[in-house]
C-alpha cells in the first residue's frame, strides 16, 4: 500500500500530467463559452434544428441508449488523455535513465509495476471523473439562460452519473494500457504510436476485411460501454456487459505481458 501512494505522488509529479489538466481546463472553459455563445438568441426550435442536440438543452448532455450527447465529446478527449499520462508515467524513468536508480530502491519489480499500473488507473479515474464534473458545470450558463432544464427526471440523472462513472473507469483503463505498453517498449512514444496505429490502421483493416471479427475490437467494445447499449448498424450484437469485460480482459492480458516483460528485462544493458 505504501509503494502504491508513493507512486501516485510520484505521479503527479509528472510535468505532462499537470499540462494535461490544465489543457483540460481551458476545453471545459472554451465550450461552455462557445455553447452560451452559440444558443444566446435562439428558441428551443433552433437549438433542435435537423434534429440534433445542443448543449443548451440540458437533456442533450446525456441522451440514455445512444452515442449522443455533449457527455460523449468528454468521454473522447479523456480517452486520449489518460492514455498519454498513462504512457508519460510509464515511460519516465526509461526516458530520464533512471530505471536502475529506481530498481535498486524497489527491487521487486512485479510488485513495483502492479503499483504503477494501479496508481495510473486510480489517477485517472478521479481525475476523469473530477474534470467531467467541470465540464458540464461550464455548459451550465447555457441552459439556465438560454436554453431548457426541463425533464430532468431522477432516472435521467442517475444515467448522467452512471455515463461519468463509466468514462472515468474507461480513462482508468486507458491510463492502464499507456502505462503498460510504455513499460513494454521502454519510452512512452511506443506506446502512443502502438495504440493510435491500431486503433486507426489495423482495427480498420479488419473492419474492412473481416467485419464479422468486429465485435473483437476495441473500437467497438469502447463505444458499446460509452453509451451502454449494442451498437446500431453494425452485423453483430454485442451487450454492454460482455464488451466491459472484453476490454478488461484486453487490458490485463497486456498488463501481464508488461509486467512479465519487465521482471526478466536485462536493465543495465538497456538503460
């Protein structure tokens, strides 16, 4: 327990994570302005125009079943992020050469690289889970003075917490994943590269090639828990609870190939 708080607070030590926040921060403020900026003046009619959502009706920050909403636009963003900080934190010590350093403080490397992939995941979740909260009270101005609160009913906040619970544990998993492929390849690049690689250039491959293999895919598992429901439009169904494990079991396949990997690495002549 005491080696997984030190590595939280060497966590957010990380430059990169603070940059992130911040950069967080600056999105939140920027899309509220522009969603108060954008719904001042129009009616309800206007704002639902071609039927789509706007922020300003503040039913459309989360509509149950679908894809839809402005939670969904956070959910994206915070994907990414966790992963660079994820990576960023795995990739530290191979960066600065300071794994040996590190080592022979903590010799124990299963148990060191359980406790940094443990606190990323921590990491993450709360502060996915603490910007989400700042980004829909930037959106706030919109509805109260230019759009609509009505209908929000108690079943409709409890979907909005349940979506934020969700995008917070996927952020954890996505920090998981960064921090374990950047433990795999020794730096964080590889880590990004590998990730983005798959997720835009073989995932699209096999859609392409192999559709019925989809349903395998992390592309489509994300979006299934993102909205908690199957997918329209696509050959295959696929439920929300099956694509959660699907991604959990992905995720500790490869922290377990990271952490193999890492226990019987040759250090100094790597470092």
């Amino acid at each position: 327990m005491s080696l997984y708080v030190l590595e939280m607070r060497r966590s957010l030590h990380r430059r990169v994570v603070w940059v992130l926040i911040a950069l967080a921060l600056v999105g939140c403020v920027a899309v509220g302005i522009i969603a108060f900026a954008d719904s001042a003046g129009r009616s309800l009619a206007e704002l639902h125009a071609n039927g789509q959502s706007h922020p300003a009706v503040m039913r459309d920050w989360w509509i149950s079943g679908t894809g839809d909403g402005a939670l969904t636009i956070a959910s994206l963003f915070l994907l990414f992020g966790g992963l660079i900080g994820g990576a960023t934190v795995g990739g530290a010590e191979w960066r600065a050469g300071t794994i040996t350093t590190l080592l022979t403080w903590e010799p124990r490397r299963v148990r060191l690289q359980l406790a940094r992939c443990a606190a990323c995941a921590t990491l993450a979740a709360l502060i996915s889970f603490l910007l989400q909260i700042v980004f829909l009270a930037a959106l706030l101005p919109a509805p109260l003075a230019n759009g609509s609160t009505a209908g929000l009913d108690g079943p409709w906040w409890t979907a909005l917490l349940a979506a934020t619970a969700r995008t917070s544990l996927l952020t954890a998993a996505a920090a998981t994943l960064g921090c374990a492929l950047s433990t795999l390849g020794r730096n964080t690049a590889f880590a990004l590269v590998t990730v983005f690689a798959w997720i835009t250039v073989v995932e699209g491959l096999i859609r392409g090639l192999r559709p019925g293999l989809a349903r395998l895919l992390w592309g489509e598992n994300i979006a299934t828990v993102v909205q908690w429901a199957p997918l329209q439009h696509v050959r295959f169904h696929r439920g929300p609870a099956v694509a959660l494990l699907t991604v959990a079991l992905y995720v500790v396949a490869i922290v377990g190939v990271a952490t193999l990997a890492f226990a019987r690495r040759d250090v100094v002549s790597t470092s």
